[in-house]
C-alpha cells in the first residue's frame, strides 16, 4: 500500500495513487477540522487559547493544505500568541505566514503588532508600510504605524537625552581627572541633596559647596560656585554688614573679620572613575546607560598614599585662594560635593577645634 512507500518514492501503480489521494484528503479533512476547532476555542475566550494553539499546530502539521492557506493558520495562532503575550511567538508566526504568502495582510498586521511589542520599533515600521502599500485603504494598519512612528520618535529623544547626559558627564569625569581633584563618598546628601558639578562651555566648572558651621551644625549653602572664585568673594558676600547674624549667635561671634574656613583632610578614599562617572548620571537621562570602557581606575595618575603630620585633621583655607587651587590639594578629598567648615576665633568652641578635638560627626 501507498502508506508504507519510502518518502520520495514514487506511485507506480493505480492503487498506490488511489491511496495516496486517499491519504492525503484524509489529512486535508483533518487539517480543516482541527483549523475550525481552533477557531472556536477562540471565540470561547481566553480560557481557551491554549487549546486554540494546540489545534492550529496540528492543522500545520498536516502539511495538507495550500501555502496560502496555511499562512491562514500561522496567521491565526500569531493571532492567538499575541493576546497571550507570547510576541517573540507571535512575531515568529507571522513572518512565517508571510513567507507562504505575502499578500496576507492580517499576518503583516500581526506582525507589526508583535514588532512593536517586543521594542523591535523599524521592524514594525517596515511591516506597516508593508501592508499599506499590500491594503492601502486599511485603517487599523494606518492607526497602527501613526502609533509605532510616534514611539519611535519618542525613543529616539530618550536615546538623544541619554547620550547627552553621558556626554556631559564624561566631559565633567575628565576635568576632574585634569584637575587632579578626587572624588569620594558623600557626606552630608541630607543637606545638599543630589547636587552635582557643571562644566560650562568655557570648561570652567561651577560646584555646589556646602559651609558648616561646626559649632552649631548648621549650614549655608552656596549653589553655583566656580571654580575660578576665591573664597573671600563669597564670605564677604555672606558676611556683610547688611547679612543678619546667624539665629544661633547669641554673641554675633561669626563676623566676617572672626570667621575662618577649614576642610578636613584625607577624610576618605578616593572613587575609581566608574564610580564617580555612575555619581554625575545619578538622577539623569543617562542614569541607566551602560558606560563601556570606564575602567575602576583612579581620577588621578598619582597613586594616594599620604603620609605625615598633615595628612588628615582639619586645615586651614587662605581664603585669597580659589576654589579650584584648594580642590586639587592632595590631601583633599572632596564628599561627591565639596564640604567646609566654618569657626569663629572669638568662639569658645575654636579651641576645641583648633586643637583637633572636634571632628564630624560620622
């Protein structure tokens, strides 16, 4: 009989054709039938998909009917894997239905949907566009690519505002590294928040700077700072005759000729560069990004390694400096934002701190 022929053999007889015609009806009634159940486990609803899956697989595996009408049947089952949430499946589906038949605009439909769903946004471009120019009076496919152009467009200005943050950020990394200044852990976020330093299109950086006042622990905050002013310019802005005196300065110790300004030295180790490169995208756009390349090596060339008398406690701030000549000292490591302190020598507390018997609070 026909059903036992080798595969590739061919028919040599009458009956041997009969029963191949036999056969293959037979698989074509099946591959009918199953297609039909298929169909109606779908109009059951979504209890019923799976069963809906099950059934249209068996009408493929028939291998009995058209390519066209078997594009029918993956066309479906991508129908079915897409109000499951399989897309990779779905869109597997329907580029097979496309294959068998091009013209099968539901499958190019379905595969744009899937397209879409998986962030594949060109793909489900070209299979729009693809099936408009097969249907062009359809509309679901119109209202389809209006919804795939815009997402499209909105990824390529996320993508557009990622790369700008990574680039700014790598700029900012590579002053600091110019510079010499380290960078280490932050200190005080409660106080400052997540504020970070800007490089101008001048390549002069602006940093936020905190000010403690280390008798009363309070603080003054100074937002854009750059680099290229001395500190003077800000205390006597801070310290005029028209500034009212600090609420807690019951004696109006702090006055601009009594005040002095101090960092502390080697109060951390310093962030390798990915660290510091991971700190500056903190709270942007490029918070998320990968940033391949930024090994954890140290901003500076020179190893830190510092010893002697003056390698940690409080030091002191000629304040006819700049910012920048007190940042790139080596004993300083600046807490994500640069941090100071400030004390009155008319206070009762400066011999406490002078004498190094004050220290922040950890």
């Amino acid at each position: 009989m026909a059903l036992w022929m080798e595969a590739g053999s061919e028919p040599m007889t009458e009956n041997e054709k009969a029963d191949l015609e036999a056969i293959s009806a037979l698989k074509e009634s099946a591959a009918i039938e199953f297609k039909e159940q298929g169909n109606e486990c779908v109009k059951k609803g979504k209890k019923h998909y799976s069963e809906a899956i099950e059934n249209y697989t068996k009408a493929i595996d028939q291998r009995a009917l058209s390519d066209a009408e078997t594009s029918i049947l993956f066309s479906n089952r991508a129908h079915v894997n897409l109000m499951l949430g399989n897309y990779r499946r779905a869109l597997t589906d329907a580029e097979e239905a496309n294959k068998l038949c091009p013209d099968n605009v539901k499958a190019v439909y379905r595969a744009a949907k899937a397209s879409l769903s998986l962030d594949l946004l060109d793909e489900a471009k070209s299979y729009c566009e693809k099936g408009i120019k097969n249907d062009p009076g359809n509309e679901d496919m119109k209202k389809l690519l209006k919804v795939v152009t815009l997402k499209k467009q909105e990824k390529e200005e996320r993508e557009a505002e990622v790369s700008r943050a990574v680039v700014e950020a790598k700029a900012c990394l590579s002053a600091f590294e110019n510079r010499g200044v380290k960078i280490g852990k932050a200190m005080y976020r409660e106080l400052t928040g997540l504020k970070k330093p800007v490089l101008d299109q001048n390549n002069i950086l602006h940093w936020p700077v905190l000010l403690l006042y280390a008798e009363a622990m309070t603080s003054d905050f100074v937002e854009d700072f750059c680099e290229t002013d001395m500190f003077a310019t800000h205390l006597d802005m801070m310290f005029s005759d028209d500034s009212p005196p600090l609420p807690w300065d019951k004696n109006n110790e702090y006055t601009r000729e009594a005040i002095e300004l101090y960092y502390e030295a080697s109060s951390g180790t310093p962030l390798p560069r990915s660290r510091v490169l991971q700190y500056l995208l903190e709270g942007t756009k490029g918070s998320q990004a990968e940033t391949t390349g930024d090994e954890d090596t140290s901003l500076t060339k020179a190893p830190y390694n510092l010893k002697g008398k003056a390698s940690s406690g409080m030091v002191k701030v000629n304040e006819r400096r700049t910012l920048h000549d007190v940042l790139k000292e080596p004993n300083f490591v600046i807490p994500e934002i640069p941090v100071f302190y400030i004390v009155s020598k008319r206070s009762k507390f400066y011999k406490d701190f002078a004498a190094g018997k004050w220290s922040p609070p950890s």
